[in-house]
C-alpha cells in the first residue's frame, strides 16, 4: 500500500508566527466553489453585495466536477407506486412531476442544455439531470462573472480570524503564501464546513449511534461504450436493470469467479449527454473521513483499486463494454458526508418524510433520503408521500452562536439521515443562493444575519425566483 501511515501517537510542534497578504477586503466571502459556493455567489451578487469566490482547485463545480459526480439529483415531485418505492428513482406517472427548485439551478439548467452541455429533466431521465463536467465549469464560470463575482482560485483555507464569534477574515495557504481575505459577512461553502470548524463552531460527524458516515467513491468515465449493445442485453434481461442501476446476476458470476468484490450491491451508471461515454458509480470506500488526510489517501489509492476490477469486470462481463476504456477517473474522491454544522434549527428525517413545512423556509426538496451503507453493501432509499416536498429553514444555514458566519450545502444543520436528503446538488446550490441573499439583505440592512427578519430575505429570494412553497 503506497498510502503513509497514520502516527499511532501524534507529536507536535508550534509553528513559528507569521504574516500573511491582506488579498482584499469584501461585503461577502464565499468559501467553496461547489454547487452551494456557486449558488451563494450568485445570490448574495445579485443582491448587490461585493462577492469574492475562494476555492481551492481551479476550477468551480465541487463534488460535479472534482468528483466527477456530473447528474442532478431528481428535484421534482415523485408519484411512484408502493411497490417500486424502495428502489426506484424514478417517477411513474408519466411525466406529472413538478420541480420544487428553480432560481439559480434552473437557469444553470437551461444555460447547460443550450450550450450541448445537460441532457434536460424529463420522465426519460428519471428527472434527473446528466451533464458533461467541462462545459459545467465555463456555464458556472460565465454565470458568476456576468454577475460580478470577483473568483480566487488555489487558496485553502487554514484558519479564520476571529474575535468573540465575529469572523473578521479568513486564512489561506497558496502558492503567494497565506493570504487573508476580510469580510462582513463570510458563507461556507466547503462541503466540510472547514470555516465553521475553524471559528470554533459546534460540529457533528456522522450516525448518532456509532458515528459512521456514508461511503466515499471515486467515480471514472468510460469511453467506446456501445449503447445499443447494453440496451439490447437490458431489453433481453429486464430483470437485470433497473434505471440507473442492476447486473446482479453478473456481479454474482464475477465475485463468485473471484474476479469482482464490489463493496455496494449494484452496479450504478449514468449516462451522459454523448452517446459513446457512461459514468460508472460503483465504488465505495467505508470507515473513511473526509476531514482526515489519511483516510483521504487511503480512499484514493483503494478507489484506483476497485476501478481497476471493474472496469476488467465490465470488459469481460457486460455488453456494449467490451471496448470500453478509462477515459478519467474523479480529480478527486468524492465525499457524501462530513461535518454538519448546528444551527439555528436541525432538520430531522421525520420533518423530511412528512413533508414539514416551516415559516423560514429559504428552500424546498423533494429528493428521498439516500444513504449509502457506511459499512458495505445496501442502499436505504425512504421517500416522501407522492406529490409532497420539505421545507429548509433559514435557522439550518445559521451556526449557533456566531456572528456574520453563513453555512450552506451539505454541511448546513440536520441529522445525518436527514443530510442523505439534502446533499444533492441541486438543494445545495438552493440553500447557497438563500445563504447569498441572506448575506445581501443583511449588509444593505446593515445587521447581522440572525437579526434580519426572515420576510425580507423571503422576498428577496422570491425576486430570484426561488421557489418557497406555501410562503410564496
Ligand atoms: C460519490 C458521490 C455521488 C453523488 N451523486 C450525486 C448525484 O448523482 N446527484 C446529486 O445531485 N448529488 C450527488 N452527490 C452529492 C453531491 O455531489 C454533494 O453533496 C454536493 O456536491 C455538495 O455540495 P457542496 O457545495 O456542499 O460541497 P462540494 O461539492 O464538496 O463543494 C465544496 C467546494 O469547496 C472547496 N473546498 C473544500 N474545502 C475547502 C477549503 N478548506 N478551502 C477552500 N476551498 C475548499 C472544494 O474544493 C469544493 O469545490 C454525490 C456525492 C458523492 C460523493
């Protein structure tokens, strides 16, 4: 294993004092350049607000584009029959589902799709979104420079400076060394919650009962796949493949050959807008950290392992793949579930899978949770009633207790069950733009975010054309 061991004790040492550049001064910081970083630059831009971007890949999109992670999540009603509840994703009505998010998500929607970029939400993709990662990146880049978003690309941010819960700045390594940008109100946008952790917020890890978070997986694109082929094997075995995901009857030959040890129950593939190119999601790595380096490490090297098997697996087993090849593996592992942050307000499972409505609701989901077995196979999909949808209060996106913090993404305030629901990009780039316009309204108001009534952030959102329910 190339993977560096983790000290069994660990030492350490104080590291010298040192200066940093003060890289700017801002009205609002985003940290994170994923789908929630995207949408609370935008928001909080649009809100008039001076908006630096800071992230530390060079390139937007978070887990879509460093993860290779390249569909939306269904964000529309589902009308599925009990019968299929447990392991369809897909609506059964024929096409009588109704999206629950709009604002900056259906722009970034319509934008991928004129640019050959996204295949658009129908009956036919489950109402899911596939797209392609480059062209991801320049529609997210475009977006935000149209809205005078100033980005800071390769800077990771180490520390924050603080004084008595207000977040002056926040600290970056970068290859110019530590910088520091200040500002009035900072929004993390992490994934890890990173900022809040640093400023001293009370963060929760994984399952309450043994702490255990959802798998990592390295995604990987192939190449040469032959469409029609694997149709035809589906059309053939309709037992074999359901939607998005099936092979059981392959995965048995292979892992009783010794040929195959998938640590999931499935194969899981996505299409992509081209024809000739499949997204295989079938990887996961269990018992790892995303807040800890070496579990990182170990999760990419075990990752390139399990790819390694597959795609063997996939050339020897599965029609229509015969040709295929590796045409890239994720930049980086892709993380489900880290730090969640403890707001104002932590949404439960029950509120999801009863529909909840709350009076600060900031954004709306019809997504079922999700969760990926922490410790092997099975996946637990629970939904909500057919046609219904949950609200997300403002109080998530608030950590308790600090000043002009933001939260939002999957870091924001919930149980983890309830963080297997909200994770997906589309309500993460919903709860970034209400986070962005929250911090918008609250500098022109010149308040902190907690005191800003929740109707005026309401309205301002509903001027971006979010979708807020009952309160819209
Ligand atoms: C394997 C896998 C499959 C998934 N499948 C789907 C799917 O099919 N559809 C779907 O909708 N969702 C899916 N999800 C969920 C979804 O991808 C994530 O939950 C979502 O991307 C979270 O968005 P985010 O903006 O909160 O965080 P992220 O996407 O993780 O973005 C965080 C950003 O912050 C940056 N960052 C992190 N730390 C720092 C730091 N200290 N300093 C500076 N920058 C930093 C990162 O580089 C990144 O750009 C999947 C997730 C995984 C891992």
């Amino acid at each position: 294993m190339p993977a560096l061991a983790r000290p069994e004790h660990f030492r350490r040492i104080t590291l010298p004092p040192r200066e940093a550049i003060v890289a700017a001064d801002c009205d609002v910081l985003v940290v994170g350049g994923g789908p929630a970083g995207f949408g609370a630059a935008l928001g909080a831009a649009r809100g008039g607000a001076r908006v630096i971007l800071a992230e530390r890949y060079g390139f937007l999109g978070g887990n879509a584009t460093a993860a290779l992670v390249v569909a939306f999540m269904s964000y529309y009603t589902e009308h599925h029959t009990e019968e299929h509840s447990d392991i369809s994703l897909l609506p059964t009505d024929h096409g009588r589902g109704r999206p629950v998010i709009r604002g900056v998500l259906a722009e970034l929607v319509r934008k991928l799709v004129k640019a050959g970029g996204a295949v658009a939400p129908s009956l036919a993709t489950g109402f899911t979104v596939p797209f392609d990662a480059e062209i991801f990146k320049l529609v997210c880049e475009d977006m935000l420079h149209e809205a005078g978003v100033e980005i800071l690309f390769h800077v990771f941010a180490s520390g924050v400076l603080e004084n008595k819960k207000h977040v002056d700045g926040v600290i970056f390594e970068s290859k110019s060394g530590p910088l520091v940008v200040r500002a009035k109100i900072v929004i993390d946008c992490t994934g890890d919650g990173d900022v809040a952790a640093a400023a001293g917020s009370v963060c929760e890890t994984g399952r309450e009962e043994d702490g255990l978070v959802q798998p990592m997986s390295l995604l990987f694109r192939l190449g040469e796949y032959e469409k029609a082929a694997f149709a035809e094997y589906v059309k053939q075995h309709p037992d074999q493949w359901q939607g998005v995901h099936g092979l059981w009857a392959m995965i048995d030959r292979a892992e009783a050959a010794g040929e195959l040890d998938l640590q999931r129950e499935d194969i899981l593939m996505f299409r992509t807008p081209r024809d000739r190119e499949i997204y295989v999601n079938s990887i996961r790595v269990c018992r790892v950290l995303g807040t800890d380096v070496w579990d990182l490490t170990l999760a990419e090297v075990e990752g390139r392992r399990q790819m390694r098997r597959l795609v063997s697996f996939f050339k020897r087993y599965v029609p229509g793949f015969n040709q295929t090849y590796v045409l890239q593996s994720g930049p980086s592992v892709g993380v489900r579930e880290s730090r969640r942050i403890i707001g104002g307000y932590k949404l439960t499972a029950e509120d999801i899978l009863h529909a909840r409505e709350f009076k600060d609701v900031i954004a709306r989901s019809t997504y079922p949770l999700d969760i990926h077995n922490p410790k092997g196979k099975g996946t637990l999909m629970k939904r909500l009633p057919a046609g219904k949808a949950y609200d997300i209060p403002l109080r998530c996106l608030l950590p308790q207790g600090m000043k002009n913090l933001l939260v939002a993404g999957r870091c924001i305030s919930g149980s983890a069950d309830a963080l297997a629901s909200f994770r997906v990009m589309p309500v993460c780039i919903a709860t970034g733009q209400a986070a962005g316009v929250c911090a918008a309204v609250s500098r022109s108001l010149k308040l902190l975010p907690k005191q800003v009534p929740v109707e005026k952030v309401q309205k301002a959102l509903l001027a971006q054309d979010a979708d807020l329910g009952s309160q819209g």
